[in-house]
C-alpha cells in the first residue's frame, strides 16, 4: 500500500496517523479529508473528491511508542506497553472507478511486562526490542477442529504460565536500590525460545466472517543481553537499536495479486559495538556477528550492504544475505556442479566516510539518506557514560529542546556506488595479494561474487538492461574464484570445478588461463587436477586440440600419473599424441603398472599403427583379466556424445580379431553396472554397422553370455524372450546368422542351465523333419534347449513363438514343448497323434510320469483305440503304439479297471495277452 504512518505529539497527547493518497499533495490538489478507522470509508470520499489526500486516525487506548509496516503485505503494526496492535491493510472498492486503501484492527497480542522500544514486521514474523531483549515471533494460520473452533486457545495458556521463577526484577524491594541487578545474557533458538518466560496472549478484533482467520504464536528467537562493563562501572548508553527485519523474493518469480513471492527472511538489530544478523527464514540461525571500531548509533541493512553512523562516520560492511538465500533458494548449491561462498564467511568494511555528527539513517533503492547535526558540544555531551540503576526510572526523561530552533541541522543524500562499479574495484584489490596472501585473495572475489549475486536477486533487476552486465560479471567472478582454487593450496581446492562450471569456461579456455606455455616449469595444485580430472571424466562435447590435449598429458604426468590412463581415455583427449602418451604410459609404468595401464598402451599402440606392440600388450595377461580391465575405463571401449553410445576404435579393432574378448568385456561392464542393457544392444548394432531394428550376431554372443552371469530377475526374463525372438526370427526367414556365433547350442547346455538338456522325444520329431532345417540346427536346437529349460516363461514367449506355428516339424516341436510346459499334456498327445504319433508313446514314457501317469489310460489308450477303429490295421504305427500304452496300462491299473478300459468291439486275441499279464501281476504281487 502507498501510504504514511505516523506517531504524532500535540498538547502532551500522541496520535498514530495513516496518510493516504498522499502524492494529490506533491502534485498541487489541496483537498485534504480526516475520518477515523472503522468509520464509512463511502462518506469521506465521492466521485468529485477521489483527487484528495485522506488522513486516517487510529486511536488507541495507550500511546503508541513504535511502529512498523510489513513490506509483503502492506498491514502496520503498532507498538505499546505490554501489547502490539496490528492493523490490517484492506482495499476498498466504492466503485469501477474508485478504490481507497482503508485499516482495520485485526488482532492484538498482549505482552506481559514488556514495553517494546522497537517493533519490525514481515511476512507474519514480528521482532520486538527493549532496551536488552529481542523476541522474535511467527504469527501463523492456526488449524481449526470439525466445530470451528481453533487449537490454539490451548496453546496460548500453556505460554501464557510464567512458571514458578520467582517475581521479576521490577519488584525488587527498594531496599536494593543500592545494587545494580543484571540478568543473565541468553540466546533461545528455535523451540527453546519458549522458555523466554513472556506469555502472549492473542485478542481478535475484526469483525468474524466467512474469511476471517484464526491465528497462533510460535516463538522463533529470544536474546537478552547485559550492559557494557568497565572498571568505571556500567555504560547507560548499553541499549540495542536498529530492529529490522529483511525479506529476500523470489528473483525469477512472477508477482501474483501484487505481492511478491517471499524466498528468506533476516533479522538485524544491534548495541553499540556489536552488531548481530539472524537468518529465520526456514531455520533460526546466527549468520554474521559485526564489531563496529567505536560505538554505533543507527544501522540499516539491505541485501547487499549494512550501514552504520557512528558520531563521526558512516561506515559500510559487507552482509551474508545472499549466501544464505541461495541456499534457500536451492538446497543442492555446494555440489560438483553449483558452488557459493559460505554463510559463515568472515564480514568485511567496505567503506568508512567522516561526517559531522551523524543523527539518522536511511537507505532508499540506491541512495542514502543521512541526518546530521553539526553540534560537536551536543554529541559530546550524548556520549558522555554515566552510572545508573536498571531498569530506567520513569523520571529519568531528560527535557527536549525545540530541534526547529537548533542551527546546524543537514541532509544529506548519497548515491551509492553501483554493483558492477564495486565488483571491479573489489576484483583490482584483490589482485594486489594474489601471491601473498592466498585467503584474502579468496576473501575478496567471495566478497565480490557475492556482491553480483545479490543484485541478481533483485526482483527489479530482471526488467533491467543492468541484469545482462550483472551476468556477465556474476560469470567472470565465478572463473576468478575457479582460478584461485585451481592455482592456490587451499584446502576447498575442489571448488574449483563447481566455479569454473558457473562461469561458462571451455576446458581450452581453462588451460589458456592457467598452464604455462613450453619451457616453463610450474608446479600444479590439487584444485587444477580435481577440475580436469572430474570435466575430462565426464561425456563433454568438447575436443581439445593437440596443443591442449599434449598440456594435459604434462599436467597429469607431472602431478597425478595415477590418474593418466584414465585421462588419455577421454574423448577431449582424442587428438593426443600417441607416442608422446606411450613415452609417458612406459614411466608410469614403472612403478605403478595395472591393466587399465597396459590396455591404454595397447589403444595408443593402435592409434599409432604399432600391431607388434599392441601385440605384446595384449598378450601381457589372461583374457579374463583383460575383460575385468575393461572395467577399470570403460572409455577403452564405450564412449557417449550426446546421449548416444559409439565404439571406440579399440572396439573395432577387437570386433574384428577377438570378438569373445569383447563380447567378455561388455558382460563385465554390465554386471558392474557400467553399461545399461539397452546402452549395450546400441553399442553392438552400431558397431557392427547394423539398422536400429536388425540384430546382430554379436549383439545375439552377448546376451547368450550375459544369461550365464546374470542373476537379475527382470534381466534374465528380457534375455530369454530376446534371444528366443531371435532365434525365431532366423529359423522362420530362413536367415543365417552374419557371423560364426561363438557359443553352439551344446556350449549353451553345458555352461547356462538356463538352456536344457533337449527332451529325446523332441529329437524323434526332428528326425522326421525337412533337410532344410539342417542349415539352421544351431538355432533350432538352441530354442528347442532354451524351450526344455525351466526359466522361460512360456505365457510370455508364446506371441514371441507365432511365426514357427505351421513350420513343419520345428513347429510341431515348439507347440508340444510349450503344451507341455503348461501341464496340458492331453492337447501336447493329440498334436503329436495327429502330426507324428509314432512319438506319442515317447512322449508319453517321458513326461506321462507321478501325478499325469492316468493320462496313459484316460487320454492316450482311448485314443489310438478311436483312430485305429476309424483307420483299421492300414496304419501299423498306432497298432504297434497301441501294444505299448497296453503294456505300460497293464502293470498300472486292477484288472477290473484294465477290463473297463478295453473296447467291447475289440479283438480278444489282441486284447487277452496284456489281461493274463495284468492278472498274472497282480497274483504275483
């Protein structure tokens, strides 16, 4: 709201006024209206006398002693003894044309003995100062029950229990007038500043409606402090001033029904030599602690600067604002990729200017307002220490002069230096101790970076041509702290790349600023080798040239040969010398030799076209261990550009000479977590030059061998349909696979037991199978082994196997081992009777065993006897079938159950050898 409150004194009697539309003033319009609040806003104002200035009277049963207004919201709240009062700010509407700010009293919060000297309000979070205390206070939305009444009446009488402490100070009996009597200096955070011992008690006092809220006290903050000692005794003059409380928005955040987006909250009040800012945003905490050089009477703070008078100077210190909203802002800031200076950073004096007898202070967008009064006696006189008892006496007041009849009074308005001004005058000092004195060097670029990063905050800036320059700078400090870490031995040396990542720098323009050229010798810090380690690690888009890469690979050489191997790898490092990186590789080697090592070799051996060398690198070691080396640097093989896995040349050159190795490789990288799944399928269909949706034979060798290892439920079962689609993709398009797969299907059985021994009645189909299938044994044998198998999930694959339905006997195979792996052993026997019943008894001596053996006389004797009464004895093959099944049934069931089973049309001399057998048994037993 655009108003003006203020606490007036007229004949001993002090009012509290509201002027609103007060800019009809500035702008000539004389017409000036008083009415009281809570009075019709409707009759002080009509169409004709909208252009007036409104004064607005707000009485109130005792004085008011301060005031503040919330900055978020607009409402006031007023300051008197042993209560607060606030006023809400309301917006009325008298017509489409017409809308006037108005007050009402909302709420009162009683105090128990307690007379605040100071109030600040912000955001429902209210500050109150004696001369010794700070109470901080959050005025939360209290939660209401089913009958609406609100929980906090409960609370409110828990706080307001002074417990049983003893009587108060101020009723000491006057016998003690003698002796000085001070409290103990305490600082409550948090819950703990509930046992501050000052109840508060909420009266509301608008009228109820359908919107009113319900409010509740929590208690944030509570700090008393003890007057100055000195040998000549206590300093009067020990009292805390400048209460204020400092909201921080949301920069980026679109301002919704006029209020802005609140992202941190600071308090800041101060004595006469000690200065104290509190953060009480999402957590209370002591932030920054300042000590002023003599004794301080006024102080304003703002989020880039605090600003102290003192009597004879205005001084400017550096403030911790925005360290602590950015970690508001964003928890995740001190990481690899963000970084800011710490909240705990030690403040610094920016600017100190002498002035005459500085009176009051304030600070406006960029300027300063400064009140002086040039009365050297008067000041003298103000700061002369007296000896006194506290608390103060009510008729301690000391009579006012007239300040209109006092001479030397001047105002004084002084423009800031602007952000980006200060930034270059901070980054030019700091230079002066880059080879002295590291820490103040980093002081200082913090102290900057801070600075820039403040004024981003700025709401107003993001509207502003100031913002591309405040980038700009915010960028170039951020590269400057990246060079202290990476040049400097500081123990936060790894800051280093999170700053060089903020400030936009390539890994060229990085080397540009910090490795010499040829023929110098520098020693490299931790901070440089952690920044390249890390960026050079990482899938960068970046190349470097040969100059850049050869630097590089001194860096490293020089200071961290452990990590070389690793570091050739990368693809910035792709234009390398090779042979200036085996010269390197070979010392290193010496003392610290590993395979990664001796694989790195054999890939720069490559690059150079050293065959005979790569040889003797390769066959260095087992081929097992190259495989787990591989593990060490997957870079040898795999690399990534935006989002897409490629082969290295590494990986060609083995695709073509040993292809197990490389299969053996990738296995390992999957199962330490190296590789995705899906990363590996591109991996091999890139390399072997194949479509997205053509599979390779390679791609086929890598997932039959990652079935051995794998152990990973989801995994396997993706494996299993994978390569039985492929399978199935082959045999049913009569394609051969491009390549000699490297495992056969008897490989498979005797190193996977996801892949069965293959059932003898499925190779009794087979032998009656087309030649053609011969071509495709391998593959056919495999689905076979993989369908005999217990791990496939046969709901699953049966979309998979469609295409083999009416593939000759390979189908009849399929569709019966799957029957067959449901339990439905009844359809599997009527296939194969149809199809090949000479396999039906084979079938039946295989699987027709424990709970499915009464499928021989309930499905299988029932049928050959249907289709040899249909066919006659023109088909030997049920005949001889026949004779089997009667055998198997006759040393199963009774003889009466067998006699029941045996047709009434049948022959009896067919039938009676297998019933004198059953009878015979059954004597026997």
């Amino acid at each position: 709201g655009d108003y003006l409150v203020t606490i007036e004194e007229k004949d001993k009697a002090t009012f509290l006024r509201a002027y609103v539309n007060w800019r009809c003033m500035s702008a000539g319009s004389t017409r000036v209206c008083v009415r009281m609040v809570g009075h019709k806003v409707e009759e002080s104002y009509s169409e004709a006398l909208k252009e007036q200035m409104s004064i607005v009277e707000m009485p109130l049963s005792d004085p008011p002693l301060c005031i503040s207004c919330c900055p978020v919201t607009g409402d006031l709240l007023v300051g008197c003894k042993d209560k607060l009062v606030l006023f809400s700010l309301k917006y009325r509407v008298l017509n489409q044309n017409l809308t006037v700010l108005d007050f009402e009293r909302s709420l009162i919060l009683h105090l128990e003995n307690l007379i605040p000297a100071e109030v600040a309000f912000c955001a429902g979070r209210i500050a109150i100062a004696t001369e010794l205390d700070v109470l901080i206070l959050n005025l939360e939305v209290a939660q209401q029950s089913m009958d609406g009444t609100e929980h906090s009446a409960h609370r409110a009488t828990k706080l307001e229990k002074p417990g049983d402490k003893g009587p108060p100070t101020h009723n000491l009996q006057p016998e003690l007038d003698e002796f000085i009597i001070c409290q103990k200096p305490v600082e409550l955070l948090g819950e703990e500043s509930k046992l501050c011992e000052i109840p508060v008690t909420l009266e509301c006092t608008e009228l109820p409606t359908e919107d009113t809220k319900h409010f509740q006290v929590q208690y944030l903050l509570f700090r008393r402090f003890t007057p100055d000692q000195s040998p000549f005794g206590f300093c009067e003059e020990t009292k805390l001033h400048s209460l204020q409380l400092l909201p921080v928005y949301q920069a980026e955040a679109e301002e919704t029904e006029n209020r802005k987006e609140l992202l941190s909250l600071f308090c800041f009040f101060s004595l006469p030599h000690v200065g104290y800012l509190y953060s009480i945003g999402k957590s209370v905490e002591l932030i920054s602690t300042y000590q002023y050089s003599e004794k301080s009477e006024q102080a304003v703070l703002t989020p880039q600067f605090l600003h102290v008078i003192t009597s004879e100077s205005l001084q400017c210190f550096t403030v911790r604002c925005s360290a602590a909203a950015a970690r508001d802002e964003d928890p995740y800031i001190d990481t690899t990729v963000k970084a800011c200076p710490p909240v705990t950073l030690d403040v610094c004096t920016l600017r100190m200017q002498l002035f005459i007898g500085p009176r009051a202070l304030c600070h406006f967008n960029n300027d300063i307002i400064l009140l002086t009064k040039a009365d050297t006696e008067d000041i003298t006189e103000r700061r002369k220490p007296t000896r006194r008892m506290l608390p103060r006496k009510a008729d301690s007041i000391k009579s006012r002069t007239d300040s209109e009849s006092e001479p030397g009074w001047n105002l004084y308005i002084i423009n800031t230096v602007s952000t980006i001004q200060l930034y270059r005058e901070m980054v030019d000092y700091s230079k002066t101790y880059e080879n002295v004195r590291t820490e103040s060097c980093i002081h200082l670029l913090s102290e900057a970076h801070l600075l820039v990063r403040a004024a981003l905050m700025d709401p107003s800036v993001l509207k502003s041509e100031e913002k591309e320059e405040l980038l700009k700078a915010f960028r170039e400090s951020c590269a400057f702290l990246g060079d202290c870490y990476s040049r400097f031995d500081t123990r936060d040396y790894h800051l280093a790349l999170p700053y060089y990542r903020m400030s936009g720098l390539s890994v060229t323009e990085v080397l540009k600023r910090l490795v010499p050229g040829k023929g110098e010798m520098q020693t490299y810090e931790k901070g440089l080798i952690f920044y390249l380690t890390h960026s050079l690690n990482e899938d960068l888009n970046e190349e470097l040239s040969k100059e850049s890469a050869n630097q590089v690979l001194h860096v490293f050489y020089l200071a961290d040969p452990v990590q070389l191997p690793h570091i050739l790898c990368s693809p910035c490092m792709r234009n390398v010398c090779p042979l200036a990186a085996v010269k390197c590789l070979q010392k290193v080697e010496k003392t610290l030799p590993s395979v990664v090592l001796t694989l790195t070799k054999a890939f720069m051996a490559l690059k150079v076209g050293d065959l005979a060398m790569y040889a003797r690198e390769m066959d260095s070691h087992k081929e097992t261990i190259l495989a787990c080396g591989f593990t060490g640097q997957p870079k040898l093989l795999i690399q990534r550009k935006d989002g897409i896995v490629l082969p290295t040349e590494f990986a060609v050159h083995l695709k073509e000479m040993q292809p197990g190795l490389l299969v053996a490789a990738a296995v390992a990288l999957h199962e330490n977590s190296k590789i995705e799944l899906e990363e590996a399928d591109l991996f091999f269909k890139v390399l072997c030059s194949n479509g997205e949706n053509a599979v390779p034979q390679l791609l086929v060798d890598f997932w039959e061998a990652l079935l051995v290892v794998c152990s990973q439920e989801e995994i396997l079962e993706e494996l299993l349909l994978r390569v039985a689609s492929q399978y199935v993709w082959r045999i049913s398009k009569k394609q051969l696979p491009e390549t000699k797969p490297l495992k056969t299907a008897e490989d498979l059985i005797n190193s996977c037991n996801h892949f069965g021994l293959i059932f003898p009645w499925v190779a009794s189909i087979m032998s009656a199978g087309s030649p053609s299938d011969k071509d495709f044994h391998e593959d056919i044998s495999k689905l076979q082994s993989l369908l005999c198998g217990r791990s496939v999930n046969i709901a699953k694959a049966l979309p998979v196997l469609e295409p083999l339905a009416e593939a000759g006997a390979v189908g009849l195979a399929v569709r019966v081992l799957c029957s067959t792996r449901q339990g439905k052993h009844e359809e599997a026997l009527e296939q194969l009777l149809k199809r090949c019943p000479d396999v039906a008894v084979v079938y039946a001596q295989h699987e027709l065993k424990g709970d499915s053996r009464a499928v021989w006389w309930n499905k299988l004797l029932p049928e050959l006897c249907k289709r040899i009464r249909l066919t006659g004895n023109g088909c030997p093959v049920l005949v001889s079938s026949l004779k089997e099944t009667l055998s198997v049934v006759a040393m199963e069931l009774e003889v009466r159950d067998f006699l029941s089973l045996l047709p009434e049309d049948g022959n009896a001399a067919f039938f009676l050898p297998h019933l004198l057998h059953c009878s015979q048994r059954k004597l026997l037993t």
